[in-house]
C-alpha cells in the first residue's frame, strides 16, 4: 500500500482552478510525489489549488519544502497563483502553523468558500 | 549511553536501518511504539517522533546521500522526568548549528524550500548536541524534559 494518495480534480469551467486531495504522509520520502502533483497542475495551467489535507496523517519539513516550492513556480508563472488548504488534520495544521505558513497558505473550509474568495464559479 | 541515577530508567530502545528514506516510516513506529507503552503525553510523542524523524532525514540526506548501504542508529532512553535520543551515523559530518539558524520571515519571504528540519528539532527539543566522535562516527543527541 503506498504510503501516499492523491487525486486531483478540475472544478472550473475554465480549468484555472483544482482541489488536490491528498492522504497518508507527506515526509521526505513522498513529498516528492506530493510536489510533482502540484507542479503538474501548474504546468497544465492551473493558478488556483486547494489542497484538502484533511488525511494527512503526517508531515514534515519535506512536506512544508514541497508546498513552498511548489508556490515558488507558480508565483513565478503567474504572479496571481494561489495554493491555499482546504480543511486539515490535527498534525498537520500544527506543524505548518508552527512555521507560520498558515501565512502564506490561507486556509478555507469548503470549496465553495474559496471559490467565492476567488471570485470563481465552479463547474 | 551514560545512567543517569537521580531518574528512573523506564525503557529503553534502539533501531538501526539503512540510509534509505523508505525506512522513516519504520522509525517514526518505533519511536511512537516506544514512547506510547510509557504513557507519554500523545502531543510529545507527537513531537519526538517528528523531530526523530527529521534527525534520521537528515542523515540519510546530508552525511548519507540516500545510500541504503549505510545504517544509522537510533537508541531511547525514556526516564521518568525525560527522554534521550541519540542517532549514530558513519557518515559525511555537517555543521548542525549552522543548519538551525533560520530566519523563518526571510525564508517564507524568499520562498526558501530546505532547511528546516534542523529548525523544526531544535524547536521541540530542549537540548540537542551534535559531535563527531574521535571513532569517526557523528554522534546527535537530544534531550526532551516531560511535563
């Protein structure tokens, strides 16, 4: 069983915007595979990703590495790109707000709820 | 390791594996097992196995270049008032306190990607003690006080 899962999912008509699900662990040995996911996204165009993390049972600063150098290439493809999380588990969101990214990647509850932040309709 | 007399001992544990980073699974169950049996706090269980976890990372990145020839060692101690952790390595030694030094606002500012798993340890851990021992082999040791 592979000690990581994630599905993406387009969820604009325009296919600007996408929902990354992620489960399992995001540590130095699969935040490589977590970031490749997201680069994936960027490179096909994506600008706006929710992440739902809310089964990640486990990160580390690899993991926090990959979200930050994931945002690195998107903001330098379009300075308008956004990675923001979509709910969160207990480990997780201790962890990343203990290094404060919860600065830089706005949390949202519901994909509804980022949509309208973004000023986006979904499909 | 050294006994310390003024605690109790209540277990102790050590694990040796190879330089490979399909293993920290393996570590973080070790040292969660470990701790658990003892009754520790989940939030510091939660908290050493992460900073376990980052120290053996970084060996297994820094002095062992991912090379699954190479084992380390993690021994803990767990005594009544604290635990000791040590991880052994034959590897590449590096400067640990040079590492830690993070300035986190310049890091998320310039978007930085590695570098904080020193940062990360030395935040949870109440002393943390890098050297390379005359047999040629690194020795860090970390010290967490419990609550």
């Amino acid at each position: 069983m592979s000690d990581i899962n994630i599905v993406e999912e387009i969820i604009t008509d325009n296919f600007d915007t996408a929902v990354l699900t992620v489960e399992g662990v995001i540590d130095a040995n699969t935040a490589s595979i977590f970031e490749n996911s997201l680069l994936n996204l960027i490179n096909r165009g994506v600008i706006n990703i929710l992440v739902d993390v809310e089964k990640v049972t486990y990160i580390s600063s690899a993991g926090l590495g990959a979200f930050m150098s994931a945002l690195d290439t998107l903001e330098n493809k379009n300075n308008k790109g956004k990675i923001s999380i979509l709910k969160s588990s207990p480990q997780f969101i201790k962890v990343f707000n203990m290094m404060g990214f919860d600065e830089i990647f706005k949390s949202f509850n519901t994909i509804e709820e980022a949509l309208k932040a973004w000023g986006k309709n979904g499909k | 390791m050294e006994n310390n007399t003024s605690e109790t001992l209540l277990v102790k544990g050590s694990l040796e594996v190879p330089g490979s980073y399909n293993y920290l699974k393996s570590v973080r169950h070790f040292v969660s097992i470990l701790l658990t049996l003892n009754i520790i706090k989940k939030e510091e269980t939660d908290n050493i196995v992460l900073v376990v976890d980052e120290a053996v990372a970084n060996v297994i990145e820094h002095s062992y270049k991912c090379d699954p020839t190479k084992f380390l060692q993690v021994y803990i101690e767990v005594y009544t008032k604290h635990i000791k952790i040590e991880i052994i390595d034959r590897g590449k030694s590096f400067d640990f306190d040079k590492f830690g030094d993070v300035d986190l606002e310049e890091y998320k500012k310039e978007r930085r990607k590695g570098g904080l798993g020193i940062y990360l340890i030395k935040r949870l851990i109440d002393k943390a003690e890098y050297k390379k021992e005359e047999k040629g082999f690194n020795r860090l040791k970390l010290i967490k006080y419990l609550n």
